[in-house]
C-alpha cells in the first residue's frame, strides 16, 4: 500500500505542489515502499535506497516530458517508476505480466531506453542531444545518470571524449557515486574519486576565487590568465588531475546526494550552464535500511526477507547447489592443481561465486571492473605467455567484448577459456539478461570449441578438458538448480557426444543444461504414449559429432534438437548445416530453443514453458513430429499431452 502522500503523486508534475516537509516525506515513504516490495519477492534493493533523493530532485528541476533521462544499467529506476504514474503496480516488478526491474518504454513516456548493460547511458544520452538539435528542439536538456561502478566502462570516455570535444550544450551526465558496483568498485579511477570525496567543494573554491579576484592588483588577460593557472592546480591537487575538465566538462561537485534542497539548487546552476557538465553526487547505497547499508552486496538483489521485533533480517535462501556453485568449485580445484591457472571477472565475483577463489588465490583472481573487452583483452595477452586464464562472465554482458573474442583470442588461436554463465534464459532480470546468443556468436569463430554441459557430471570434465586444450573454448551453463541424469558416464573427448538411450522412433538431441528435461520427456514419451524416444547429450555444438548426429537423422523417424538459446544461428543451425552438407534429408529434423523474439522477464519456469522447452513442451513437439512421421494416428489418444 503506497503511504499518504506517494498516493497523490501520479506524475511527476505532482511533485512541484509538494513542500519541502512533504518532499522529506515522500522519500520517507518510497524507502517504505522500496522494502515492502523486497518482503515479497526478489528485487534490486540497494542500489534503489541509494538514489531516492537523486530521483526526486531530477524530476523538481527537470521536465522530462520534454526534456530526457537515461538511468545507466538501470537498476535503479525503481524510485523513478513510483513517481511517474506506476506506483500502484510495483508490487508486480520482475513477475510475470507486470512492471519490468528495468527501465522499459513500453511501461511509461519517462523510459526512453530499456537499459540493463552498464555504461551507455552517456552515449544515448549525447545521441538524444545531437538528435533533438537535428530535429529542431535544441532546448531540450539531456540527462545521464551514471554509477561510479560502470564509470570506468571503455564506452563511457568514448562518450566523454565525444561531447567535450563538440562542447555539447544541455548535456548533463550525473556521476552517482557510492563507492560501489554490484561489489566494491576497483581500478585507477576508484582512487581518483576517493580524493574527490575528500576534496573540498571545488565549485565552491572557484566561486570564492573569483569574488576575491578583483582585490588582486592585476589586471587584464593577466588576471585571468592568473586565475586559471590557480584554479588548474587547484583542481590537480583536489582530484589527482583535471580529468573531466581536460576533457572538456565544466566539473561541480562532489556534493551530498542525500541533500535533496542542495541537489535541485545544484541542478538549477547546470541548466543554466554553457557546455557538457559532469555533476558528481555521493550517496550511500542501501541508505535508509540499515542493514543494506552494512552490507550493499549482500542486499543488492537479495532474496525476500522478514524483518524481525529486534532489527535482525532474516535472508531466505535455496538450499540447493546451482550450475554457478559447481563451475566456481571446478575453478578453484584447477586452480589448486595448476599454477599457470587464472580467473578473470568483469565485477562479478559475487554473481559467479568467486569469492573463496579471490581469498584463496589472490594473485590470480583479477576484478577487471565493468570492463569486458578490456577483460577478453588481457586474457589474451596472459595466454600468450603459456597461463591458462579463464574469463568468468555472464553469457550476456561477454557480448560487450565481441571483436576482442575474434582479433585477440580466435585470430591468435590462444587456449583463453570463457565460462559463460547465466546463459539462456535467467527469470525476472528479462530480456537484458538472458544468455541468448553465445552459441550462435561463439561458433563461427575459427579455432574456437563450445561446449555445454548436459548436466552437473558434465561440468568439471569439460572445465578440465578445455584447460588442456591449445585452442579456446567457450562453456556456457544456466542460471538452475544443478541436476543429474543417471548412466554410466563417459568421458570427454573432443567432438564426441554421449549418447544416453538410442532408440529408434525417435531422437531427442540436447546441447546443454535442458538435459535432464530432455530424459524427463523421453521417459514419459515411452511410458504415456508408447514412443520409443533416445537421448543424446551433444556436449559439443562446435565441433559437432557428425558421425553419432547424421546416423541418427538416417535412423529416427524424427529428430528434436534442444537447446536454450536463439534459434537463428544455434545448435540446430549447426545440425541443419552439418545434415545438409552430408546430403541428408532433413524435413523431418524439429528445432526447440528460443524463438526471434525479446522473452520477457517471469520466473524461469514459466519462461521455459512459455517457449516450448520444458517437459511438456517438448513432449507435444515430438509427439507433433511422431503425427507427422506417420508413428502415431492424427486423431489417436496416443497425441494428448
């Protein structure tokens, strides 16, 4: 239930009716909010106390009907979407049907882009300026908020560089610095905004020097040429440099981002600036819940949680293991082994479960911070040197790294390993997140093996198998509980699948995590509809095993391939391609994955089921296929699901 005034607040127009006591109150009750949708279920937490203020002040200074906001990653927007009209709905963010965790366009006017991947936000902003210019609106302000964490994204001093270097009016880009990404920022720039913090109010400093200055007995060009050089060495001295400036944005800050009078004061001054500024705003993430303060990384996307009479929070948490547990043991067991093995991550240790490796084997755990070219990159150069480094990161944001992947690594022929996680479809975080196109972007590369394990047996074998290796090799692995298929395991062998059962009505070929629903499926194929129905765990989407895949295409009346990515491109494309190079027939080859479209953010069960690859829905298409290979009648019992 929103609190009294948040229920009069039906856009953001509403605010300016507000009083200050009032406006204190509104932020009162938005974290009230904020919370009680965490009681219910899983949401990005931290990130979004953080920027209650912020939120607020943007939209008394702005009028973003008109003018425009990109929120960078965009996990943050939840105070946004409670002002602007969609306050009555956020008990439904990230479930099926209701308000996605992210900005998205279709929601509401205010969401211009729907974001997820950090850095961008600056770009799109800047193309908005130049675009509203273009198109005869040059009034309009542009507006980027951006996280200290994504900051040190190679994109965003493209962007910088960019906008400086056309002096670009009425773009502001808001640095929200609260010494955190998902885990504690790293790198060089981290330590530049440290001094920042501790710095005096620089814009301050200027304003007073400036008053001071005619009481210097100079004059002319001599004066101001004077007071720059004084102002320069100021700003060396505050920030380790003139990085901003030299780059061709006005600096001000840093200032309190809790402060909401001093925030809209700030903004007023930007609008009325000449030039791109930079506004750098301290906050403090999880602000307002104590135990989110303590503790940012644990409550940045926590599971839902009761809080108890004596203040103690209670985490809720799944007592079983997922792929993500197992790939991280398998590392840290290679790494035990094996000196010249590395981990790299892309500020994700938290996510992909490297923490007991960073503690264990810090001289080879390297947090490159959001920054996944440059981790591809530097991977490539430690393969060079005979190290065997493994680049841990979501199937998802390695995108962001796609020509390094093809000049660095598959062009060099380097054994670099990528550990794709969360691939396929990932629940509540939507279309941003899902891992949906690493096996068709991965195996047309040269040189490059992929993989997927068909279960949690597969996992270490093919981490083992891929650090042996002379050639890269991508292993991609769900965002699931683990789960294992009962047979006499065989090992791994390059190009080699594993065949679970052969049978002859039909074929059910899995490439990846979908394996265990496959022998589900193959089960009650056999028991319900008296389908003899076999199962082969491709392990290897590149190179394929022709061999065991073409004999059963000549053998089954029907072929499913299954998989957990795009389509276009995928496993089955390779199946298809690898049949008809071999001059077989193939109209009676069936394709399961996920169709050309965005599949939107629901529990991952009920995404699976949406597109066909959960048990029932692989059991109706083969027995779909089976009516059409003549195994079945059309009208017999025998077709119901």
């Amino acid at each position: 239930m929103n609190g009294v005034i948040l229920s009069r607040i039906k856009s953001p127009a509403d605010l300016k009716t507000l009083s200050e006591t009032e406006l204190d109150r509104l932020a009162g009750e938005m974290r009230d909010q904020l919370i009680r949708v965490v009681n219910r279920r899983s949401a990005h937490f931290a990130s979004n106390l953080g920027v209650v203020e912020l939120c607020l002040a943007l939209h008394l200074t702005f009028d973003f009907t008109r003018d425009r906001l990109i929120w960078d990653t965009g996990h943050q927007i939840y105070p946004h979407k409670l002002i602007t009209g969609r306050s009555d709905q956020i008990d439904t963010i990230r479930a099926k049907g209701g308000l996605m965790g992210y900005p998205n366009p279709s929601e509401s006017e205010f969401d211009l882009f729907m974001t997820g991947h950090a850095g961008c936000a600056p770009s799109t902003a800047l193309g908005l300026k130049i675009g509203d210019n273009l198109m005869g609106r040059p009034e309009r302000h542009s507006v980027a908020v951006i996280g200290d964490g994504a900051f040190p994204s190679g994109i965003v001093f493209e962007a910088l560089n960019n906008a400086g270097g056309m002096n670009s009016k009425n773009l502001l880009v808001v640095l929200n610095d609260n010494k955190m990404s998902i885990c504690p920022r790293v790198g060089g720039l981290a330590g530049c905004l440290d001094r920042a913090r501790m710095a005096p109010m620089y814009s301050d400093i200027n304003k007073k020097l400036r008053k001071f200055l005619p009481t210097i007995p100079l004059v002319g060009d001599q004066a101001e040429r004077w007071f720059q050089q004084f102002k320069d060495a100021i700003k060396a001295s505050l920030h380790g440099g003139m990085l901003f400036e030299e780059l061709g944005f006005a600096y001000i800050g840093p200032i309190d981002g809790h402060d909401l009078r001093k925030l809209t004061t700030y903004l007023e001054r930007v609008k009325q600036m000449e030039g791109p500024v930079l506004l750098h705003v301290l906050t403090d993430k999880g602000r307002g819940f104590e135990p989110a303060m303590k503790d940012p990384v644990k409550f940045h996307a926590p599971a839902p949680f009761q809080t108890i009479d004596n203040g103690v929070v209670s985490l809720k948490s799944s007592s079983g293991k997922a792929y993500t547990d197992a790939f991280s043991a398998a590392i840290f067991a290679a790494m035990s082994r094996d000196p010249r093995v590395a981990v790299l991550t892309a500020a994700m240790c938290e996510g992909n479960k490297l923490q007991k490796i960073r503690e264990t084997y810090p001289e080879r755990f390297f947090d490159t911070g959001i920054c996944e070219s440059h981790a591809v990159a530097f991977a490539a150069g430690m393969a060079k040197t005979g190290a065997r480094p493994i680049v841990d990161i979501y199937s998802t944001f390695l995108q962001r790294s796609y020509d390094q992947i093809f000049q660095e690594v598959s062009l060099q022929n380097l054994p670099v390993v990528f550990a794709l996680d969360r691939a396929g479809l990932v629940g509540s975080d939507g279309p941003t997140h899902h891992g949906s196109f690493d096996l068709a972007y991965m195996r047309i590369f040269p040189n490059m093996v992929v993989t997927a394990p068909g279960d949690e047996r597969d996992v270490a074998p093919l981490l083992d198998f891929a650090l042996a290796s002379d050639h890269p090799t991508s292993i991609r692995y769900p965002k699931a509980p683990l789960e294992s298929v009962e047979r006499e395991f065989q090992p791994i062998e390059l190009g080699q699948a594993e065949i679970i059962d052969w049978e002859t009505d039909g074929m059910l070929i899995v490439a990846g995590g979908l394996l265990p629903a496959a022998v589900r499926a193959a089960e009650r194929l056999r028991t319900e509809h008296g389908l003899r129905v076999g199962v082969i765990n491709a392990r290897f989407i590149k190179p394929l095993d022709a061999a065991t895949i073409h004999k059963a295409i000549e053998e089954c009346g029907f072929v499913l391939t299954i998989e957990e990515g795009c389509l276009p491109g995928g496993f089955g494309s390779a199946v298809l391609e690898s049949a008809n190079d071999a001059g077989l027939t193939t109209r009676h080859i069936k394709r399961l994955g996920l169709p050309d479209r965005f599949v939107m953010h629901a529990e991952r069960d009920e995404q699976l089921a949406e597109v066909g690859l959960d048990v029932d829905g692989i059991v109706t298409s083969a027995l779909e296929q089976a009516r059409i290979a003549g195994l079945i009648a059309a009208d017999s019992e025998r077709w119901a699901v």
